[in-house]
C-alpha cells in the first residue's frame, strides 16, 4: 500500500510517484547513503519501478516518500514493513536520501508521524527496528520519537571489513500513550 498524506509541520509523508524511482536509485549509488544499510547495490530503474509496484499491491506494507512542506521537494521514504496483522506489530525503515538534508529533524518528525498513523489509523501495538552499530543518526532519531532499545544482535552484520553489532528497537503503544499525555 502506499500512505496517505500526513502533514506535519518541517516535511509531509506523500503516497510515492512512479517518477521518484529515478530519484531512488540515484540516492542508493551513494556510498554515504548506503554506509549502514543492507541494501549496497543500486537497483536498475526497472527494478525499482517493479519494487514500488510491489510495495503498492502489497497489504502488508506501506510506504510514503517524505517531503518538504514548504516545496514539495523530495527528500526521502519511509515505510512499515511486514506488518503482522494478527500480532499487531510491524517493522519500520526510515531513509533521508540526500545527506545535505541530514541532522535538520526531517527524520525524527517523518517518524513521529508514521508512529501516530500506525497507532491511531492502523490499531497496531508495537513497530519494531533494527539499526547497524554506528549509525548513531538513525538510533538518536529514533530514540528522539520514542523507541527504546529492546535487543542487541552481536556482531550480526559484516561489511566495511568488520563485524557489526545491530541494535533493536521498538515503541510500544501504550507507553506512547503516556508519552503523549507527558508532553501535553
Ligand atoms: C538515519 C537518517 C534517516 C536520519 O535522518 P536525519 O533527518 O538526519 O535525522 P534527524 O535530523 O531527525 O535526527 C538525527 C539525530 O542524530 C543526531 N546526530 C546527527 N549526527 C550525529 C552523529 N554523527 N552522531 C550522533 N548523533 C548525530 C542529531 O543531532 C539528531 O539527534 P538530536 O536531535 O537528538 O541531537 C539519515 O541520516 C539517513 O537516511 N541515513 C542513511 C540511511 C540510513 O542509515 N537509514 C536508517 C537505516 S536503519
């Protein structure tokens, strides 16, 4: 499935056009991007054409691409993957695409929304992540929208010639819940 709009107040999660795949797999040639991720190779613009089909036939996944509010600009996707629907969980990934656009909020507000639509329009529990030892960026972010550290998978990723650790995260509704109620 591809989200709805959600506007927030920097950036607005849009459903993803066919036309961003270019932009896409200009963004995964990028080393810096792909640093920590397991995704290291470019796909062709077909494959990406087909993965943004797939993801869009898929009931159990969505994804939006994340804008900025005052032009529309696209900066990067983000989504909830193989939610489970019975259990009430899903995993999240979250990319800013452009490294100009890194350490300005983009990412922590583009997933406080995610997390107010996964808990009050899709009745899900938990949303559970995962993110490679040094990433730092993606763990503070994270943690800034409210996930805790629920595991740590030990030298469970090799690349860059060593081994890596991976953290888990997750944001439990209810503690949400309080979270918001603190913050009011
Ligand atoms: C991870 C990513 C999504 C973060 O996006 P972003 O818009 O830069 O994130 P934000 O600006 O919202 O937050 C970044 C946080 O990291 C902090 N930060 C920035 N650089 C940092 C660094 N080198 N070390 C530690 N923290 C850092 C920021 O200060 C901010 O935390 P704070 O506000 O509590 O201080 C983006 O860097 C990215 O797309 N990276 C490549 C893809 C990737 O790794 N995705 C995650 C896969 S798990």
């Amino acid at each position: 499935m591809f989200g709805p709009s959600i506007e927030g107040e920097l950036i607005r999660l849009d459903p993803p056009k066919t036309a961003y795949a270019a932009i896409y797999i200009q963004w995964f040639a990028d080393p810096q991007l792909t640093h920590y991720m397991l995704v290291r190779n470019p796909p062709s613009l077909r494959q990406e054409e087909e993965w943004l089909e797939q993801v869009a036939a898929s009931p159990n996944d969505i994804i939006w691409a994340i804008v900025l509010r005052e032009n529309g600009k696209l900066i990067g996707n983000i989504g909830l993957q193989h939610i489970e629907w019975r259990h009430r969980h899903s995993h999240s990934g979250t990319i800013i695409g452009d490294p100009t656009q890194w350490g300005k909020g983009y990412a922590t507000e583009a997933i406080r929304l995610r997390t107010i639509y996964a808990f009050r329009e899709l009745g899900l529990e938990k949303i559970l992540t995962s993110v490679s030892s040094g990433n730092e960026r993606s763990r503070r972010a994270l943690e800034r929208a409210g996930y805790k550290q629920c595991g740590l998978l030990r030298r469970n990723r090799f690349f860059h010639g060593r081994w890596h650790d991976e953290w888990l995260g997750e944001i439990l509704r209810d503690e949400w819940e309080t979270q918001q109620i603190d913050q009011k």
